[in-house]
C-alpha cells in the first residue's frame, strides 16, 4: 500500500500494563525479548518482536478509563518454528497457557499464553 512519504506498513503494536517492571521481566526474561528502548519515568518500553515492535506502555490501574485496557484477549500473535518445545520451556519458567496447544481447523498449531497482568496473545507454529 503506498502513503504520501513512501509504502505504509505496521511498525509497531501498544500492549497495556498495569507495572511496566513486571512486564519487562517477564518478556525479556522470561520469553526472550531483547529490549530495544525503556523509559521507564514515562512508563514505557519497546522489544523486539522480529519485524514488528513491540511497546509496553504502563497504564495507572487506578484510573477506571484506563483499568479496561490492561487484562485482556490482545488479538497479538507470536509465531516460533516449533510449538512443542516452545511450550515446553515456557511452562516450566512459569508462563501460564489459557489453551494448550492443538491442530485448528485451518491446519496450524495453536496454543494461548497470559502474560502477569492476564493480557492474552496467541502462539503459532509456523508452516
């Protein structure tokens, strides 16, 4: 698709955390994210996420307009060449799966993790 400047293409998605450390630990640390920017007086961080970034951007869970945004399914999807062993690991560094990998009826693997503040992300395995 072409724009006024050049081609337009998607950069980067926000997901919404209610503690930006938390969330840094666990996407680095836990799933392997290589942070490419933190500032976390703003609140806010981006990984590495292969083309696409992706921005941690922590929300005051106080504020009701805010709250509903932190929690949810995030429509994100990760993709790794073998679903299997990626699960496996992840399960025994603590992640929590909402749906356990199996075959869809399209023909991939699929599985559904949690991240610590309950936002929900899919993971496939690539064909």
């Amino acid at each position: 698709m072409s724009a006024p400047g050049g081609p337009l293409r998607l950069d980067y998605v926000n997901l919404y955390v209610g503690d930006l450390e938390r969330s840094l630990a666990f996407f680095r640390d836990t799933l392997g994210l290589a942070v490419q920017y933190e500032d976390r007086g703003h609140g806010y961080a981006s990984l590495e996420a292969g083309p696409i970034r992706m921005g941690l951007a922590q929300v005051d869970l106080q504020d009701e307009k805010l709250r509903g945004l932190v929690g949810r399914q995030t429509g994100i999807g990760f993709a790794v060449d073998d679903l299997t062993a990626c699960h496996g690991a992840w399960v025994a560094k603590g992640v929590h799966f909402s749906m356990e990998p199996a075959r869809q009826p399209w023909g991939a693997v699929m599985a559904m993790f949690e991240d610590p503040d309950g936002n929900v992300f899919y993971l496939d395995e690539r064909r």
